[in-house]
C-alpha cells in the first residue's frame, strides 16, 4: 500500500476493502455463519420480545421487498433487517469476536439478506457482502479494545460496540449490495455512524432492550446505505476525527492502528467464534469445564464447593452479584450466571452438550440447581488474563463429598479457531434451534439452500420457508 494509501481516513481504507474482492478462504466460511443466525431467528420468533419487535414493523405497512422470519408477510427492506436483527441477538447464541468482544453476525447477515432479497442479487454477492461487513464490525470493535487493560473500551463505558459496529458493518455489507462503489460505500458508512447506539445498562440492571439492538444497528444499516445512493454524504474522517465516532465513543482511548493493521490482508472475520452454548460468552469455559468433570465421573451429589475462576473482569458479569447469579429468577438472568453455568454442565443438557431447553425459568428457579448453585463461588485469577480476551478462560475446581479435589482448566474455547464447531456440529445447532417450529423437510431444505448460497443465482425467495413459523413443526 502506497504512503498516501496509508495516511488516508479509517473510513476511506475500509470503504476500499468493502467495494473490493473476498478472498475464497473467507468467503468458504460465510454461508454456515449465514445458517447459524437465521436457525437462532427462527428460535427466538416465539419470545414476547420478538413479537413486539414483528409487531412494531408490520405496523408501519411498509412495500414488501424482503422476509422477516415468522412475521407472515413481507415488508420493507429496511424493517426486515430490524426484526430478523432483533430475532438474531434475542438468544445471546449468536457469534462472537474476540478480543474486540462483538457479535457482528446478527447485525450483518440481517441487514444483508433484506438487500440482497430486495434488489434479487446472486447468491455470491450475499456472501461477499457479508464478508465485508463482518470485516468493517469487528476493525471497528478492535479500536475500541484496551490492550494495556485488555478490556472493551467500549464496554467499560457502558456503550454496545455490537450496536455501534453493527451499524457501521451493516452498511458497508447494504451498501455493496446496492451497487455502491467505494465512495459511495465511504457515505453510507459515514451517515451510519451518526446513527450508531446502544448502552448496556441492561445487562447490568435488566430490561429486555439490549434485543433490540441489533435489529436496530441492521436497520441503521440499510437505511444509511439508502440513503447514501440518494444523495447523503458522511465526513471522511467520521470514525477518527475530532468529533468523530470514536472520540464520541472511546474518548482519547482509541486504538486507531488496529482498525487498518494488515487491512485487506488478515481478515479478523476469520476468527469470529461461533457460540456452542445458548449463554454468554464468558461462561462458556465454565460449562466445557464442568462438562469435563462430569465425564470424569463426577456429579451433582458429588460436589461439596466448588470455585469457578475466571479472568477478573468478567467477574461483574457472571459473578456479582454472587447472591443474584445464584438465584437467576429466569433463564435470561441464568445465561449471565457463573454459577448456573456450571451446573448446567455437570447435570448435562440438549444440543452440543447444554442447550436451549436448559435455560427455561423453570429450570433457572429449580430448587435443585438452586442449591447445587449454593455450593458455587466465581473468582477472578490474574493469571488468567494472559490470554483473556483473546480467549475467554476459565479453571473449575470442585472439592468433592469424600475430600478430593479436582480441576478442570478450559483455555481455549469451544467454536473458535482453536477449538473450532464441524460442519455436524453446526448441523446439530441449527437443528435443535428450528426443531418444533418448522418441519423436517422445510428445516433440511432451508439448509441446504443456504448452506449452498454461493452458487444461486438469486436470493429471491430465500426465506420464504420461513415467512410463516409454527409451534408444531408442521408443513406449511
């Protein structure tokens, strides 16, 4: 890259990348994170949120130019990218990028599935629309990460870099697929930082706002790229300038080197971590740790105390307050829960070892896991944040009924490039999130469409399985 090249805005160098060619290797992994989330959409479409979300777009009695999954009927490109986006992130199942500590796939697939559907783009464009909006997200999450503190600036200032970034990403991704060349794309991504949002106080307070977010950032999205290809224009220097987003966001804490490092040539999208587990991120380590000791003979009757460590700044969110995690009033609250985490590993569950099914309320405010959560501290090791958030880690050890002590140590995390989901895996995944909402022969056939997206020449009629989702699994 030239030094002019080098010295130009963040936006312009990620607009370049967004308008220009998908290497094959990133492009192979697009369709099966194209899978994962519209299987999770389908899942979440019975949540009361989801309803109010479909119900909120359908009211706006927009044209039908694309599918949002289980609302019945078609509607504006941009209101199918909220819902699906809202169904995709209503499950905290969705992928996760690490260090910047985003999920970029449920704003990204949302957005660019309403484009492509709308303007009836070729199967290869999704996927490279996709690729690249993934790519924008998470360069974008990566400044907002604190190497020294190795921790989301985001994060600690209580802002949604999935949000934020998602918009940005989704953009880019609605912003090819329209047909935009480089500077248009640099618009659309410059107007979408102007509507970039999202605090978390939700995960720390409650409310169910934080499954919005998502959807919104998709909305963002396309509704930025509309826009661009009618005129609007975004400021260059809209993500490093002095008024910019990540002044406006990270303060002077910006890491402005990692968005363009090796840019074009490493693709972070690449290490993006499918979620195996239907909870957060961080305590996923703690169910592959209690899932070892159960395989190692020991149960819940076996466990007399247990301590879960965790690299401490995930401690605030799946440990304190202690008393709470331990008593998750339902299982939203339990998918946060340290605790829960490990006993839902040593009792076993659904999907790939502990699943949906396992975090209904019922189960959450079961007296049983209850008092086996009882037993259960959660600790922060510094030793563990030599690795942290490069990989989420965590060390279970459990001093048993009859004195032993035993431990488990997971360092690297299932769905990752280090311990990476197969093809079956993601299969099973897919399959238990559509199992009873629509049939066998709709969920193989849906699947299989998506799986080989690539080669279509269009995306017309792509989720129109899915326009309709029951509770029974039967044809329709």
């Amino acid at each position: 890259m030239s030094a002019g090249a080098a010295a130009a805005p963040i936006l312009v160098r990620l607009a370049q990348l967004a308008g220009g060619p998908v290497p094959a290797e990133i492009r192979a992994g697009i369709p099966a994170r194209i899978v994962d989330i519209v299987g999770i959409a389908v899942r979440a479409c019975p949540l009361d949120t989801s309803r109010a979300a479909t119900g909120f777009a359908l009211a706006q009695e927009s044209g039908a130019q694309a599918t949002a999954i289980g609302a019945g009927s078609g509607m504006a490109a941009a209101e199918a990218a909220f819902v699906n986006g809202v169904l995709a992130h209503s499950l905290d199942y969705d992928d996760t990028h690490l260090p910047s500590i985003l999920h970029p796939s449920a704003s990204v697939v949302p957005a660019s599935l309403a484009v492509a559907e709308w303007r009836t783009a070729p199967g290869a464009a999704l996927v490279d629309a996709v690729a690249v909006g993934l790519e924008v997200a998470v360069r974008l999450g990566m400044g907002g990460y604190d190497h020294r503190a190795r921790q989301s600036v985001y994060f600690e200032r209580g802002q949604h870099a999935t949000s934020i970034c998602g918009a940005v990403g989704s953009a880019a991704a609605a912003a090819r697929l329209l047909g935009a060349d480089a500077d248009r794309i640099a618009d659309a991504m410059g107007v979408a930082c102007s509507m970039a949002s999202g605090i978390i106080e939700a995960n720390r307070a409650g409310g169910t706002v934080k499954r919005l977010h998502c959807g919104w950032a998709a909305k963002a999205g396309v509704t930025a790229a509309q826009l661009a290809m009618r005129g609007f224009t975004g400021p260059r220097t809209a993500v490093e300038g002095r008024f910019g987003l990540f002044r406006a966001f990270l303060g002077t804490e910006a890491d402005t080197d990692a968005v363009t490092a090796d840019l074009g040539l490493r693709w972070e999208a690449e290490r993006i971590f499918y979620k195996p587990y239907p909870a957060n991120h961080f305590t996923h380590a703690a169910i592959d740790a209690a899932i070892g000791l159960r395989r190692r003979g020991v149960g819940p009757g076996d466990v007399a105390s247990a301590t879960l460590e965790v690299a401490p700044p995930t401690v605030r969110t799946i440990g304190d307050p202690i008393d709470a995690k331990r008593q998750p009033d339902t299982g939203y609250l339990a998918q946060f829960s340290g605790p829960y985490a490990v006993a839902a590993g040593l009792l076993g569950g659904n999907g790939l070892g502990v699943g949906l099914a396992d975090f209904s309320d019922d189960l959450a405010r079961d007296p049983a896991r209850r008092e086996l959560m009882a037993r259960i501290d959660v600790a922060g090791d510094p030793g563990l944040m030599t690795i942290y958030p490069s990989q989420l880690p965590a060390r279970l050890t459990v001093t048993t009924t009859s004195g032993q002590t035993l431990v488990e140590e997971v360092l690297a995390n299932r769905g990752g490039p280090d311990d990476p989901l197969s093809d079956e895996d993601l299969a099973t995944k897919y399959a238990d999130n559509v199992d009873g909402l629509v049939s066998a022969a709709t969920a193989r056939s849906v699947h299989e469409a998506l799986i080989g997206v690539a080669a279509s020449p269009s995306v017309k009629g792509l989720l129109d399985p899915l326009s309709v989702i029951g509770t029974g699994g039967e044809d329709r």
